[in-house]
C-alpha cells in the first residue's frame, strides 16, 4: 500500500494564485528566536489558493455552502483519468463510460500537472480546461466529485462559467489544484477534506488531498 499526497505546497513566491485573487502571505506572529514563548505564524490567503474545494455557492448564489458538502464524496474510490499531453481542453470524448470505468470520483490528469514543476509563482493562463459540454456529460454519467490538476476547471477568460455552473448545479464537488506529477491512471482512494470554515459565504476552503493505492 501506498500513499500519494496529491495536495500543493503553500509557499510564497513560488505558488501561483489566480489573477484577481488575493495573494499568499505567510507571516510570523510570534517567534521563540525573538523571546516569545513558541512559535505562532499568520497565514494570509484566499478559499481558492493552492489545493482547494469549490462548493456550489462558489459560483451559484444562495446554493448550498462548504458546510453542507456529504464528507462520503470526499472519501472513497477514485479514478484518475490522464488526458494525453497534446490536448488544451478535457473534451466530451475524454469522459466516455469507457474512460470513466463506473467511478463516482474522477480526477483528470493533464499537461497542467507539469505546471507544478515551475517555481516561480506565475500563473499559467494557457492551462487545459474542461468543456462545458464534458461537464454536462460528468454530470449525466452520475459522478460526484470532479478533481482537475490546475487552479481552475473553468477555461481561462470564461465570461458563463458554464464548466462550473454545470458541475455545482448539478450537486458535483469540484477539486481544483492538484499535483498528480508522481500519481498514474488507475483506482485509488482518495481522501480530501477542506478546512471546516463557518463564517463566510461558504465558497470553498483549502484542502489537504491523498491517494492511497487499492493493494
């Protein structure tokens, strides 16, 4: 048995975040090498930095919060799905029964994986996305939880945001930001859960994010 941490180091100056979000701050409170008693740091960033989980009043307004999310989604059997490096978008011929193989959960692999590799902080706005059109088909084909390798699911410069208000209107837990560089096709479980934050509109939250192998 083998365990995959599949989740984004949070590091300042080398973890990109969305444009428009708010940046990544790690500071320090209090320190023992300053005379205090421990060690407290103060973290400063955004529900959708690094590793994260998107819930439905994400992008739907009054729609169900973080709180309300079923942890059994989070939790289970999972299926990831590696798209060839030459494709810019997850298409409705990539989530075909055949690929999807009856999984719940589905995490896509794609060129974005790569990205991780790149320490610099940038974003890339030429990352793959998924299709609208292969959202709806996810959601047809009765998954309930969409995991995907970048920032966002959603094509860069969407105005609609279909991809995204296909799968929260249709009760999908969306996974954005993980690092499946060292994680190959094929079935594991998967665990990943977010912060349990009460206060706010409940968009979304951090998560810490594992695979472990079925044998």
């Amino acid at each position: 048995m083998r365990i995959y941490d599949i989740s984004v180091a949070l590091t300042p100056g080398e973890t990109p975040t969305y444009p428009g979000d708010p940046g990544l701050e790690v500071g320090s409170w209090s320190a023992i090498a300053r005379g205090d008693a421990a060690n407290v740091s103060v973290l400063n960033f955004g529900a959708h930095t690094g590793t994260h989980i998107d819930a439905p009043a994400h992008f739907i307004e009054g729609a169900p919060g973080l709180a309300s999310l079923p942890l059994d989604a989070l939790v289970g059997h999972a299926r990831v799905v590696e798209i060839p490096s030459d494709a810019r978008a997850v298409e409705e011929r990539h989530v075909r029964a055949d690929a999807l193989g009856g999984a719940s959960r589905v995490l896509f692999k794609t060129r974005n994986s790569d990205f991780w590799n790149e320490r610099d902080g940038r974003f890339r706005e030429d990352f793959t996305y998924i299709e609208p059109s292969a959202a709806r088909s996810l959601v047809g084909a009765g998954v309930r939880l969409v995991g995907f390798d970048y920032l966002s699911v959603e094509k860069f410069g969407s105005e609609g945001f279909e991809t995204h208000m296909a799968l929260l209107g249709g009760g999908v837990v969306i996974v954005e930001g993980l690092d499946l560089r060292g994680v190959g096709p094929g079935v594991y479980e998967l665990f990943c859960l977010p912060l349990k934050i009460a206060a706010g509109s409940g968009d979304g939250a951090p998560a810490r994010a594992v695979l472990r192998t079925l044998d």
